[in-house]
C-alpha cells in the first residue's frame, strides 16, 4: 500500500459515560489496503476555498472561498452569486467560514452566512435572496448572532441545519495555545462549542428563540444557545440524515486530532473533553468522568489538522454508502470509517493519480448526493470506488 494507515479507532461509548482515566488507550490499530477512488477537478483557480454545498432539492451547485466570495459552479463555468470581502477580515484562520440554506429555502430564500468581522469577532447574518436570482446583494443581510473573539485562531465557523429545522453554529475555544481563557469546560460561554438555535422564531425582541430541549435552555448551568461544548476548534461537522447522529471533526493541537460521534438522542449537553484531554491524552488536570472520547483518533505522524466530513449516503458510491469521509488538512489524505461500527477500524480512500489532494479543507455533496472535496484552489469530484487489491467486504459492493 501507499502509506501505512495508523489509526486509534476509540470504542464508542456512551454519552456522559467518559474516558475517565490517565491511561486511556485507543482500542484497536489498523492498517487496511486502502479502498480506489476516482477524483475529478471539477472547477479551479478559487482563492482559498472552504466549502461546496447545494441548497436543499437545488441542482446549483456553490463554493465559499475565505476572502468573502461565493460562487455558483455549473461544470467548468462560475459566477459570483455573493461578495462580502468588504465586510470581513480574512487571513489565516478568519474570513468567510461558513454558509447554511434555510430548508424552505426555494420557498422563503433565506441563507445564513458566518464570518469574521472587521474587528475579527464572530458575526451571523441571514441573507434573503430574490427567487431567481443570479448575485445577492448583501447590503440587507440582517444580524442573527455576534460573539466576541479573543484571539485571532480558532473561529470555528461551520453552519448547518439539522434534521430538527434549527441552526448549529460551530465555535472554537477562542484561541491560544491550550485553552488559555478556560473556555472548553465553560458552558456558560459560546466559545469551544456548537450552538443550536432557532431561526424561524423569535422570543423577547432577540434574532432567534431557543429550542425548549436544549441542555442549558434555561440559562441556569450554561449558556442558552450551548449544545455540545468541550470542543477546541471544531472544523466541519455534520448530522447524518439517515440516523440523526451528529459527528464532529475536533482539531489538536500537539499530539491528537480526532473525530467524535453523538448518537441522536445523546447529543444534547455531551462534553467533548477538551481542554482536559487532546483525544484520549489527558492534556490537563480535572474532573473529566463526564466527557466523551472520541471515536477515531490520530497522532501527528499520520498528519496535523482533521477535516471533518460527513456520511456518504448514495450519490453513486456504493463501496462507501454508510462510511464517515474526513481527511487530513496537511497531507490531504482521505480516510473512511463504518458509521454504525467505527470500532471496526479506518481505512484509506486512495486517488487514482496516486498523489493526495494539497490543503483538504472540506467535504460536501450536492442535492444529488455526489461527493466532493475542496482542497487547495480547486473542486474536486470523488467517484468510482473500487478496493485497490482484493474483493469488497460484504454488503459493501
């Protein structure tokens, strides 16, 4: 094989039932033969892409580049449909971080934008579009949420609807090596979590309502609008549509990067553990009985920034229906793991160049399912899966 995959694959466990000791050890290693994919370069030239997405039953297919653009792709032509690089900052970890369509979206036109402002603080903003139309104009976008930003790194970012019709927000521990401001274990703060909130409502003059179950709706032991927290910088997360189970991808910082599952039902309140531990590593002192350990694990001598992804359902990928896709910013490789069972171990998605894809910074599907990455300045259509040696294991094929 190419490389050697060494994985930790964690056993799930469930929520609140943690790690909990200092010797915590992944359960399994695996080196598997990795499985054949076909990668396409669907569009290129972007500068500093993040993100492809499609609305909901849309066939338009859209690209979100850091400095403030968005572009509608359609084969090898692109169109800007969306400017805001006046609006924000953008260098290193800020800019353009996220997009989200409403649901009714071909019915209402609202979209949902995140990125760092001026003052490199946290802003989302909902957009309304024109049925139809070729370019938004962003001068009407309305303000949804605002947090404040201590540091430069660790924006988070990522937007979503859920399964639920409400709105996650993903937000990092606010920067700084090791958690500096405590923000991980501090559910009373936005930072180091994913929020869920409800966009189609509004209570006591504010932009949005909050769900009645949400772990902290109160606002007695957390902040209201906290959903998972216990997150370092959590880049791309994703709710399987089949399950409802919320997988995150967690970046690390010396010696772990990680990959956490939360079973619907289990996801409200779960406490992903940083900064007391970086993976299973314990990484700080402290009560951590409560936390969650991650499901996939892997140390810096296999890469240095997960990207999180998403399950693939269909889109014409059989060898990977019911796999979660992620992959790794630094060496752009892409790995797949069961979604029902990631103690069975991790193997590797392997392009048919034989050459990795440069700076991988996220996976999406467009409304038919098809899968593809952005990585470096380019769009990338993953298809045609195939085991590089030997058969497909059952059921798989």
């Amino acid at each position: 094989m190419r490389l050697s995959l060494a994985f930790a694959i964690v056993a799930a466990v469930a929520v609140l039932g943690g790690c909990g000791r200092d010797d915590a050890a992944p359960a399994t290693m695996l080196d598997a033969d990795p499985i054949s994919v076909r990668v396409d370069r669907v569009a290129g030239d972007f500068g500093a892409p993040l993100l492809a997405l499609s609305p909901p039953d849309d066939p338009r297919l859209f690209v979100v580049e850091r400095p403030g653009r968005v572009w509608r792709v359609d084969g090898g032509r692109r169109d800007l449909y969306l400017d805001l690089s006046d609006e924000i900052s953008e260098g290193g970890e800020r800019g353009l971080l996220g997009l989200a369509f409403h649901p009714e979206f071909a019915v209402n036109g609202r979209l949902f934008v995140d990125y760092t402002d001026p003052e490199g603080n946290t802003r989302v903003d909902e957009i309304r579009a024109r049925p139809g139309a070729e370019r938004l104009d962003p001068a009407g976008r309305r303000l949804v949420l605002r947090v404040d930003q201590p540091e430069a790194n660790h924006n988070g970012g990522h937007l979503l609807f859920g399964p639920d019709g409400y709105l996650y927000v993903g937000l990092g521990d606010g920067g700084g090596g090791g958690d500096p401001n405590d923000n991980g274990q501090d559910p009373r703060t936005p930072l180091g979590a994913i929020l869920r909130i409800d966009v189609d409502a509004r209570k006591a003059g504010e932009p949005y309502a909050i769900p009645d179950d949400n772990p902290f709706s109160d606002g007695r032991d957390g902040a209201p609008e906290v959903f998972v927290y216990g997150l370092r910088n959590p880049w791309r997360f994703n709710v399987d549509a089949a399950t409802g189970d919320l997988w995150i991808g967690d970046v690390g910082q010396d010696e772990r990067e990680e990959v956490s599952v939360l079973r619907a039902g289990e996801v409200a309140g779960a406490n992903l553990g940083w900064p007391l531990r970086e993976g299973t590593r314990r990484n700080r002192d402290g009560d951590d009985s409560d936390t969650v350990p991650p499901v996939v694990e892997y140390g810096h001598d296999t890469g240095c920034s997960v990207t999180g992804g998403l399950v693939s359902r269909g889109g014409g990928l059989p060898a990977l229906n019911g796999r979660y896709i992620f992959g790794d910013y630094c060496t752009g490789r892409i790995f797949a793991v069961s979604a029902a069972d990631p103690s069975g171990g991790a193997v590797e998605l392997l392009p048919d160049s034989g050459e990795p894809l440069s700076e991988l910074r996220s996976f999406g599907t467009d409304s038919a399912g098809r899968l593809y990455a952005v990585a470096g300045d380019g769009l990338f259509r993953v298809s045609g899966t195939e085991r590089a040696s030997g058969p497909l294991p059952p059921g798989e094929g």
